[in-house]
C-alpha cells in the first residue's frame, strides 16, 4: 500500500485519502554552464549543482472521506517521506494548486511536490560526542554524495577546527558556550542568534566525503554534536 509521510504524520491517518501512485525514484538534474570557444573542439562544461526538481503523486478520495482533510494535510512545506523511499526525506514545498473540482468531481488529483535535490536517512541519529579527553572524532557518510553537516560545537576560548588533517575554522567561542555551523546555509548561530563574526574559515571546506571523516580540533571543546552528515542523491 502506497503511503505518504508529511511532517510526521502519515497518509493512512488522512480520513478517506488514498495515494494511487508514488513517483519514480530519479537523479536530479545538475545545472551547467555551457562555453563554445571559436577554433576549440567541444566545449567547455562548468558544473554548477544539482537543481531542484518537481515530484508528482496522484491521490484518490475513498469512502466517508474530508475534503477539507485532505487539502489540509497537502497545504504544507516541511520534509516528505515516499512509501518506496521508506528510509530517506526530502524538503519540499507543494507550490501547485490541487485540482478541487477534478478531485471531488472524479475523486482524483495529482499532488506537485517541489523538491530540493538531496535526500537524507529517516533512521540516522543525531551524534553526540562526549569529547573529554579526546581532540578527535570519526563520522561516517553512509550516502552516496558528499554531504554538508550541521556541527554544534559546546566549549570556550579560541578553537582550531580541523577536517581530514586540514584547518577548515578558527572559532572564537569565548564564554558562548556553544555555537551551531551550518555548512549548507553557511552560517554560525546561537540559539537561532548568529554568531559568524565568531567563525573565520571557508564553509566549503567542511564538506564529508562519502565513507569516514576525521574531526580534530584544539582548544577547549567539551561536547560536539553533529546531523546531515550522510547525504543521497
């Protein structure tokens, strides 16, 4: 039986909303920047990252169904589980009005969802390292890309950041007590406060290769937390 899962809650709860078809799984497309050079063979193809792209569920009304239900539960953005991708999610947005006369006229619809190009694991935990004693760390990338943290980092002082024996940040914690990096959105925050004047380095640096990843560090540094470290495409 196919299924959705939105926000947490999962399509079977939705009063009389059957999901009739599930899209494919695919590769999004990665963007590219074309140059043809006069005298040059070919041409010249800069990557520019893999675009976001839309996925397309068709849904069905069934028995003592909710309209109101139903439309409900698909006004919404957040992160999208597909019943044959049962591990992975997606952030999305649904940008596309339903067709409400089509869905209650022949009680199906097709749901847009737009979706950003990388996925990641349902099941994967949150790591939390006690870091007493220690000034490394191991952090596996079970995916299949090179994925993008999100790093808390508890402790004072000025701290050396290190990835795979490469300085990547100089943290001036000070008394803060802890700061959060976010490598894809680029930014240090506190409690949803930024904190970038803290952190001098380059965020395209502190990117997880596919299979393990060595942290190091000096300073003082008590606790490191760390999510998104596994991405798919």
């Amino acid at each position: 039986m196919n299924y959705l899962i939105l926000n947490g809650k999962k399509s079977t709860y939705v009063q009389g909303l059957l999901i009739q078809s599930l899209p494919p799984i695919t590769k999004p497309k990665i963007r590219t920047e074309r140059i043809e050079i006069d005298g040059r063979d070919g041409d010249i193809i800069t990557e520019l990252g893999y675009e976001a792209y839309d996925r397309q569920v068709t849904i069905g009304l069934y028995g003592n169904y909710d309209v109101d239900e139903v439309i409900r539960y698909f006004n919404s953005e957040g992160v999208a589980t597909f019943s044959n991708e049962p591990y992975k999610y997606y952030n999305y947005k649904i940008l596309d009005q339903i067709d409400l006369d089509k869905l209650i006229r022949f009680r199906q619809a097709t749901v847009t969802f737009h979706v950003q190009p990388f996925k990641f694991s349902t099941v994967e935990p949150l790591r939390d390292y006690n870091t007493s004693g220690v000034q490394s760390i191991d952090i596996q990338n079970s995916g299949n890309y090179k994925a993008k943290p999100i790093i808390t980092i508890y402790g004072s002082g000025t701290i050396n950041l290190s990835l795979n024996d490469m300085q990547v940040f100089v943290i001036n914690l000070g008394n803060e007590g802890h700061i959060t990096i976010d490598v894809a959105e680029m930014e240090a925050t506190k409690d949803n406060v930024l904190k970038n004047r803290l952190v001098i380095g380059n965020y395209d640096n502190l990117i997880f290769n596919i299979g393990v990843n060595t942290l190091t560090w000096t300073g003082s540094v008590t606790k490191i937390e760390i999510e998104h470290y596994s991405r798919w495409i």
